[in-house]
C-alpha cells in the first residue's frame, strides 16, 4: 500500500499567507509537464511494486491543468505502478477554477475527490488573502461539483486572523455543513518568513495573528463538528463517520509515498527524500536523467520522534507497542517524559495507546515535541 503526490506548482496569483513553491506565471508549464511524466518513469521503482492506494494532485493549483493533462499523469502512473481498483484520486482546485465546464470535463477523467480551497465565504477576507475567488463562487463551485455526481470532497478552511469575528467563523461553518460537505479541513492562519503577510506584520501594515483567537476558534469548531457528527481524526481534519482523505490518513499512519514535482517530498520507511524547489532547475535536472533530490536515512531517533509526532495528532494515537517496534523500551522513555502531559490532562492513555484531550489538541506540536528522543 503506497500513494502518490504530483505537484503543480502554478497559480494565477499568490495568496499573501501561502509559502509553498510555486510560481505565478505558466511560461514553463508545458515543459514542465514533460518533466513530471519523466519522473514519473525515473521514479517507478521507489515503491519497491507495492501497489499504490492513492494519488493526489496539490499545487499550486492543479486544477489549471486540462482534464487530458490530468489523465496522462494518470495513465502514466497506471502503467508503470500497480494501481488499486479502488484507489483514491485527489484534485486541489480553487473556486473560480470549477465552471461547469471544467466539472463536466473532471467527470470524465479518473479523478474521483475534490480538495476545494474555501478559506472563507466572504468577500473581503477572501480580499484580505488576496484569493482569486469571491464567497458566492465558492458556494457554486461545491454545488456545481456535488451536481455532477462528486459525493467524495472536502474543503479548507482557515481561522484565527484579524478579520475574522467569531460571528463569521460561525457563519463559515455554518454555510460548509449546510452544503452537505462530508469532510473538511481546516487550519490557524500562520505566518510563514518570506511570505506577502510576514511582510505586513513586519511594516506594522497589518496586525500579528492572536493566539488566544486561534484557540478560542479552534474549540468552538471542535464542539461545533461534534455535535454535526463529524469525526476529529487529526487535529486539522474532521470528517463525517469513515469518510477519511485515505492519502492524508497514510502520511499520519507512516505509509510509503512518492513524491512527483518541484519541491515534492518522497518517503519509503527508512529515507526521505525532496526534490529541489524551483521549477527551471527542477526541469534542467529531469531533462539529464537526473533526480534534482536530496536525501536524508532516517536514524532510529529520526524514525521514532516521526511516529509520535504524526500518531499523536490523530484519533488512532500513539501505540506504545508499535513504539518498541522502532527501539525497544523505547515506550519507558516516553511514558517518562509524558508525566506532566499526563498530570495537566493534556494526554490520557486507554490500554497500551496514548491520545490527545481535547485540551491537549491545542498543544499537539508542544507535547510530541517534549516526548522526543
């Protein structure tokens, strides 16, 4: 069981928050293309023949790729990888992309779920993210996609900056489970260096980020997707029962990965991998027959502080036997350091699996990193 993640690293703008690699204009966009169906075939034995369960197009915006585009990746994968029947194939596309005739076009590809990037229905947050797209086309680019027969979606949404009342993040809930949407993520808004937003911040243009807001946004959508009966499977993630992002679910469970693309990042169990972000160069490379990636071995110390850090993030937790599968007695240690997690309520441990409260999903990053080796 394996995935695959093709990156495509275009937009049509750049968000003011956004610190992924990509690039604005679609100059290269051809070349690029060849390069990814070159990789592709560089890459085919990464995955050791386990047969691949998932591929997921991010970006970037993917969704500015024609549905024949999007179909050669595909069969490209398809002919060189075991691809399950059933396999789970993921398109991140933005409102203003998702007319109906780009639905209809998606309807005859493979792709079979929708990652629609929201943020927000209002017009001047949307604005303020300097996002292409306006609330009412966000609406109708869900419906549009529901229409055709797409029941397996999911949409972003963010929380805890300034515009943001408590009133709207109502509002913004309130609209996502309206529709009908069966899953949803959702994060704080985060300020990354080098990006349009650090750079605000930084002139005083605009204010800095308030984490009692963030926290306080955060509970009130955690007690709010309870009671719609939705399930808080990883601290970003909330899904109607059973209705996981099967790729994101294997990167938290330590699942095999190919990563396709500048910047993408690859991980086969005992290695990491990512290649370089910049999309001449990363062409240049694939155009010698050479893979523009670093790699990383993964030390046993690696491999274990990997594992608490994506486990404890999700409703399955942290396994403290598969712990001592990485290092034996290796559980000892951390049940040590986890005593004044455990003493706060921030951590609670039910037969041999450590999980998160709810108080202690607002520290998720502070706790694995104290439990570390």
């Amino acid at each position: 069981m394996a995935g695959i993640y093709i990156h495509i690293p275009f937009c049509k703008q750049a968000c003011h928050y956004c610190d992924f690699h990509f690039s604005t204009s679609l100059k290269y966009k051809d070349e690029l293309l060849q390069a990814l169906l070159k990789e592709i075939t560089l890459q085919k034995n990464y995955l050791d023949g386990e047969t691949v369960e998932t591929i997921y197009f991010g970006g970037g915006t993917p969704s500015l790729l024609s549905t024949d585009e999007l179909n050669l990746l595909i069969s490209t994968i398809t002919g060189l990888h075991t691809v399950a029947a059933d396999a789970e194939i993921t398109i991140e596309a933005n409102p203003d992309d998702l007319d109906k005739a780009k639905v209809q076009a998606l309807r005859e590809s493979e792709i079979n779920r929708f990652s629609i990037g929201i943020q927000s229905f209002f017009d001047e947050d949307l604005a303020w993210m300097n996002r292409v797209h306006r609330g009412n086309e966000a609406e109708a680019a869900v419906k549009r996609v529901q229409d055709a027969g797409f029941e397996n979606l999911t949409v972003d949404l963010i929380y805890g900056y300034p515009l943001l009342s408590d009133e709207k993040w109502k509002y913004n809930l309130d609209k996502v489970f309206e529709l009908g949407v069966p899953h949803i993520s959702s994060y704080s808004m985060t300020v990354e260096p080098q990006t349009a937003l650090a750079s605000f911040i930084n002139k005083k243009k605009q204010p800095a980020m308030e984490d009692k807001q963030s926290a306080a946004q955060f509970i009130f959508m955690m007690n709010a997707m309870e009671l719609r009966g939705f399930e808080h499977y990883e601290i970003s993630n909330f899904c109607k029962p059973g209705q996981y992002s099967r790729h994101n679910a294997n990167y938290w469970r330590g699942v095999k990965y190919l990563g396709i693309g500048p910047s993408a990042h690859s991980y086969n169990g005992v290695s990491r991998q990512w290649n370089i972000a910049g999309n001449a160069k990363y062409i240049q490379s694939i155009g010698l027959n050479k893979l523009p990636a670093e790699m990383e071995a993964l030390t046993e110390a690696n491999r274990l502080n990997e594992y608490i850090m994506t486990s404890l993030r999700t409703i399955w937790g942290l396994n403290l036997d598969k712990l001592d599968l990485i290092a034996s007695t290796a559980s000892n240690h951390l049940l040590k350091a986890a005593r004044p997690y455990f003493d706060k309520q921030w951590i609670i441990q039910k037969e041999n699996t450590i999980y998160l409260t709810q108080p202690g999903k607002l520290y998720a990053d502070n706790i694995a990193s104290g439990l570390f080796f």
